[in-house]
C-alpha cells in the first residue's frame, strides 16, 4: 500500500525501526486498518465483537518483531481500539507500537489504545511505545493509553515508553501482574512543554515467589506544563523491586513523582526514590564554554538526562 507523506513522517517518529509492510505487521489509520501482514510465527486477526485485533505469537518465535503503529490526522476523531497479544511458552518478540497524532484542524483529535498481554511461560517480550504530536491546528492532540500485562512463571518483560513532543494531554493506565520468577523492566520517558498536561499511573502486582521488578522514570517539564507520575508497586510474595523517579523541572512547570509501594509479605524488598530538581548551572556554563548558547547547552543536558 502506498501511504502518504504525512503518514510516512508520523511513522518515523514512532517506529524506531522503520515501519516496513513485511512479516508481521498492521498500520491503524484514522480507525481503520489499513494494512495487515503475518509472519510464519505471527498471526494477526480483526477482532469480530469491537475494533482491534488479536495477535497470536507462538512458542516457535524468536527474535521476530511486530509493528503496530497507529496514525490519526483527521481532526474532530476520537480513536479507541482494543488490541490483545497472546504470546505462548518460550516465544521471544519485540513489538513495536506507539501512536501519532497530526492535528491540523481546530478539533481535538484523541486515540485510546487498549493494550492486554497474556503471556505465557519462560516467554520473552520487550515491548517499544512512542506517543507523538504535531500539527499547525489549535485542536489539542490526546493520548490515554491502557495497558494491561500478565507475566507468565520464569518470562521477561521489558516495556520502554516514550513520550517527547506534541501530546497536549495524556493520561496512562498500566497493570502489571506477574507470577513466580517473572522479571519486569520499565524505562519511561516524558517530556512536556507549554501547557501539556500528563499523567501516569502504574500498579504492579508480584504475586509469585522471585519475582523482581525495576521501574525507571526520567522526565522534563517546561513552561506551565503538569505532569504527575504513580507508580504502586504491591509485594505479596518474596520479592525485589526498585522504583527510580528521576525529574527536571524548568519555567514554571508542575511536576509531582509519587512512587508508592505496598509490602504484603515479609520477605518482600522493595526501595522507592524520587528527585526532582532544576539543571545545574555549573553545567551550562561548562557547555557554553565549548561555544553554545544557553539553548543548546540545556537542549544537550536534557537529552542526555533522557536517554
């Protein structure tokens, strides 16, 4: 399928490795699947009852890759789908997904993805979503994404989020159980600027025995911007997790880093640490002195900070 130059644009901003049409595949455009492809071991299929659809991964899947992105650039739509990744024993899969929004309209423009993972036994899957917003109308641009994952005995998880440019509101669910010897890593990314708001609240529920979960937040606000990131993390078992809120705050932003954990065992670890603070001067100076500006410096340490 030929896709035209704005869909391409937004795709390169949300699939970091290039949206291709092979193996397995499905492109959403403004609430309509466009393009669908399987792989041997990846099987994609419309959902019958709702919008969405269901991906099957087997056992035999090996360091494939799914994308899924989605595209709206219609203005005054609101998008909501509902998608579910059954991934069975032993598969290892990347799956690339993300959303952006091109709002040249006066309309708010807003997608609601629905994410479920059931994931099976000594399965690995790393999971990459990026949120994007760009447009010339004064139509807001929102993202609520929910996500909820359920980790199989002995199977890894790795979820990296992005969100850097162009949301003008966003609030995110995530629920994460996961059985014994299931190990979770959560990387998410968020900047915001002028008046964006965003919102992340995140449960995980260790509910078997060597479980160990890491959950790493590092964001910038700008302007008068207001973010808030929530995360619970909740031991009923012998457990590790570690929750590190690490946040920069510029102009007059708001920003409010909540880490909250939940012990319900006596052999559950579980440590929290949160910092907030302003760029360090000492830094700027140091840059500005290999010839930037005060932009540039602070455009340097800022994304740094983020990756």
């Amino acid at each position: 399928m030929i896709l035209d130059k704005i869909t391409e644009k937004v795709l390169r901003m949300i699939d970091g490795e290039g949206f291709r049409q092979e193996g397995a595949f499905n492109l959403r455009q403004n609430g309509i699947s466009v393009c669908h492809g399987d792989s041997q071991h990846v099987k994609i299929r419309k959902k019958e009852d709702r919008q969405g659809i269901d991906i099957y991964i087997d056992k035999d899947a090996k360091g494939e890759s799914v994308h899924i992105p989605v595209v709206v650039s219609a203005s005054g739509m609101t998008d909501v789908v509902y998608n579910d990744f059954y991934v069975e024993d032993g598969a290892d899969v990347t799956i690339v997904a993300g959303c952006g929004i091109h709002n040249s309209g006066c309309n708010e423009a807003r997608h609601d993805g629905i994410h479920t993972f059931h994931i099976g036994k000594n399965a690995v899957v790393r999971y990459e979503e990026k949120h994007y917003g760009e447009g010339e109308g004064t139509g807001a641009k929102v993202l609520n994404p929910v996500t909820d994952i359920h980790i199989g005995e002995g199977s890894t998880f790795i979820m990296d989020t992005v969100q850097i440019k162009g949301v003008d509101s966003t609030v995110r669910e995530t629920n994460i159980s996961m059985e014994a010897e299931s190990k979770l890593h959560v990387t998410e990314k968020l900047m915001t600027h002028d008046q964006q708001e965003a919102v992340s609240n995140m449960t995980v529920t260790m509910d078997g025995d060597g479980t160990s979960a890491q959950i790493i937040s590092r964001s910038v606000g700008k302007g008068t911007s207001r973010q808030t990131f929530h995360p619970i993390a909740v031991g009923k078992s012998a457990c590790h997790a570690h929750i590190q809120c690490d946040s920069i705050i510029m102009d007059q932003a708001q920003v409010r880093s909540i880490p909250e954990i939940d012990a319900r065992n006596v052999d559950a670890q579980i440590i929290h640490e949160a910092a907030i603070g302003r760029i360090n001067n000492e830094q700027l100076l140091k840059l500005q002195t290999f010839g930037m500006n005060e932009e540039e410096a602070e455009a340097v340490i800022i994304e740094n900070f983020l990756n």
